[in-house]
C-alpha cells in the first residue's frame, strides 16, 4: 500500500513548492535577499559610482557647484540628470555612505516590486511576471542606477490612470521627469483616459512645484543656469552609448559617421512616425487592452531608440516586454518564445550565466536590443488592429 501513496505525496510536495513559489512574501524574499548580496558586492569591490555621482550632486547644488562638470577627484562620468533630482535623492545623499547605498538599493528594488503588484493582471501572471524581471533588475540595481524607478514610475502613471487616480498619475509623470526627463511620455497616457483636464491641472501643480524644488538651497539665477548646462550636456554628443537598437545596427551593417549620422536621423524619423501610428490608432479603434499596450510600448520605445542607452536602461525595455505579452492577445506558444527569447538574450547572454563565447558575440554586436524591438513590432501591430476587435477601452 505504501507505494501507491507515494505519488500523492510526491504531488503534494510540489504543489507545496508551487504555492511557495508564487506567493509574493517569498517572491519579496528572493528580491530582498539579491539586492543585499549585490550591495555587499559594491561595498567589497568599492564599485558603487554612480551612487556616489547621485550623492555628490546633492552637495555640489547645496555648495552652489556647478552641476554638469566632471568631478574626476570624486568620480568619473558625469551627473545626467534634472536639476531638481539632486534635491529628491538628499534622504540617501544625508545618510553615511554605505548605509545611504544600500537604502538607494533597498528602495529601488521594493518600488519595482510594488509596480509589479499593481499591474492589472491576475496574480497567477504577476507571479510569473516578478520571476521573469528578477535577473534583468539585478543586473540594473548592480549598477545602481535609477532605471528599476524609472520603471516602476511609468507603469504607475498608468496604473493609477485607470483607477481614475489622475493627481497620482500625473506626481508618478513629474517623478520620472524630475529623474531623466524622457520618462515623463508615459503622461501621454492620460489622452486615453476620462476627467483629462484634472489630470493636466496636476501636472502642472506637480511641474512648477518640482522645477522650483533646488530654490531652497540656491538662487534662481544659479537654477536657471544649471538647467542651460542641463539642456546643453543632453543636447552634446558626449553621452552617446551604443546600447540601443541604432547601436546594434552600426555595428552590423558597419558603419561609421558621417554615414552613421544620417542613418540614425532617418531610423529616429521612423521611430517617430511609428509613435504617432500607435498613439492615431488608440485614439480612432480603441484596441481592447490598449492602456496596458501602449506602457508596454513606450518603455521599450525609449530604450531601444534612445542614443544614451546602456546595459542597465534595458529593466525598462524587458519591463515593457514582460507587459506587453500578457497584454497583446498572443497564442500561449508566441507568448512563450517571446518571452524565453528575451529572457536568454537580453538579461542572459550579457552575463557569466552562459558560455564565454555566447557573452561575447552579445556584447560585442549589443543584441540585447533585438528580442525588444521583435516585441515593440509585435506591439505596433496589435495596436494598428491585428488580432484585436475595437471596444471602448474606458473603464465607466
């Protein structure tokens, strides 16, 4: 008798180990847990830059330094980022040092995590969602960037739209701006949504509030100087990265300025045209799903056309995969190549996890934009009707 039992308590076992695994205490768990090990790496390693560039930008504005200069006796590269930022980052700049990192880290890791939990998606996908991102935001929290925010900000921008919360909405639009300023398109959202006008009234409390934020620490003649230095860094070739889809393409088909140049002036064109395509046809066919879509549209969009895109930028793209395929009314099968391909490709093949030879040829062509674009076409054709019915996307 004994033996046929066993199989029951074989299932019982792994249901037990299912129901572990989805559970969003233990996913938070996993989370916590990585996120320490890799501030205990940077602390180790004394690898930790850009935090101290986020740091030292609170005390350079307070003392009245210029902003956007390098400060090679500190660090190296240079400080991106809105005038205001500096001012949002002093609860971890005014922390010693290495307990101010792991804060940063911490924060950045459990505001993900909550943007995860506030997806419409049933808890069943949210689960798989969490597991999907969870190597793709360790490679970003390793560089202590402010791109598992950035993220987490945009998705909620749109989150809280569709719970008419429309003053969250547009603090979360003037969050990511306030950060790196691009991520506020994700406001664009609000056209598809009712009760607009409230939404742009508090986006420009939230605007004028935070772009005044510095005054409490200089003059408004300094402030208007540091966003011309701002505007004149963004504006230069001196943060140009070859992460994106343009980078990818450089490399593969060979070329080089001044050749390159105008390639990337035309490949920006289209990119364009293809957001305005995406942005016409939400507003005439009211595609079934399109919200969601349209997040998952434009955190891939910034990414792979952006010119300042490194390694690190890709949680938001891969964030914007994640939402996408659950999103678009895919086949389980697509779903699943989609998103085992980006898996492999993009938060995989950069790192030691694969073989010498595979992270090489990944880095080397940076293919990390490919299985997002692949995504961002599969967005744009959904979005332009195919496979969809139009309904009213407007919740009542």
């Amino acid at each position: 008798m004994t033996p046929l039992a066993l199989p029951a308590a074989g299932n019982s076992c792994r249901s037990k180990v299912s129901l572990c695994l989805k559970h969003p205490v233990f996913i938070a768990t996993i989370y916590i847990v990585a996120t320490i090990i890799l501030y205990i790496q940077a602390i180790t390693t004394d690898r930790y830059n850009n935090f101290i560039i986020f740091r030292s930008s609170f005390y350079h504005l307070v003392h009245k330094l210029p902003l956007y200069q390098v400060y090679s006796a500190e660090y190296f590269d240079y400080f991106l980022y809105h005038p205001s930022f500096p001012v949002l980052f002093a609860p971890f700049a005014l922390l010693p040092k290495e307990l101010g990192l792991l804060a940063w880290l911490l924060a950045s890791t459990l505001i993900f995590l909550y943007m995860v939990r506030q997806l419409p998606f049933t808890d069943n996908i949210k689960y798989i969602i969490s597991w999907f991102l969870l190597i793709e935001l360790s490679n970003a929290i390793q560089s202590e960037q402010t791109n598992p925010a950035m993220a987490a900000f945009m998705v909620l921008t749109v989150t809280s739209l569709q719970r008419q919360q429309q003053g969250r909405a547009a603090f979360f639009t003037a969050l990511c701006f306030f950060i790196k300023g691009y991520g506020a398109i994700t406001g664009l959202a609000f056209l598809f949504f009712p009760r607009k006008g409230s939404f742009i009234g508090w986006g420009l409390v939230w605007f004028i509030a935070g772009s005044l934020l510095p005054l409490l620490f200089i003059s408004p003649q300094l402030l208007c100087q540091h966003y011309i230095d701002w505007f004149h860094l963004l504006t230069s070739s001196t943060i140009k990265e070859d992460g994106s889809l343009l980078g990818m393409l450089h490399v593969i088909l060979g070329l080089h300025a001044p050749a390159s140049e105008l390639f990337d002036k035309i490949a920006l064109l289209i990119a364009v045209v293809m957001l305005l395509h995406v942005l016409i046809s939400g507003l005439v066919k009211r595609v079934q799903g399109f919200p969601l879509m349209l997040t998952a549209y434009l955190l891939i969009w910034i990414v792979v056309f952006n010119q300042s895109t490194e390694s690190p930028t890709y949680i938001m793209a891969v964030t914007g995969v994640a939402i996408g395929c659950f999103a678009m009314p895919l086949p389980g099968t697509w779903r699943k190549c989609l998103l085992w391909f980006t898996l492999v490709i993009v938060s995989l093949s950069p790192t030691d996890l694969v073989p010498k030879f595979i992270n090489q040829y990944a880095i080397a062509l940076h293919i990390k934009a490919l299985p997002c674009t692949i995504v961002l076409l599969f967005l744009q054709a959904c979005i332009g009707g195919w496979g969809n019915t139009t309904v009213n996307i407007y919740k009542k």
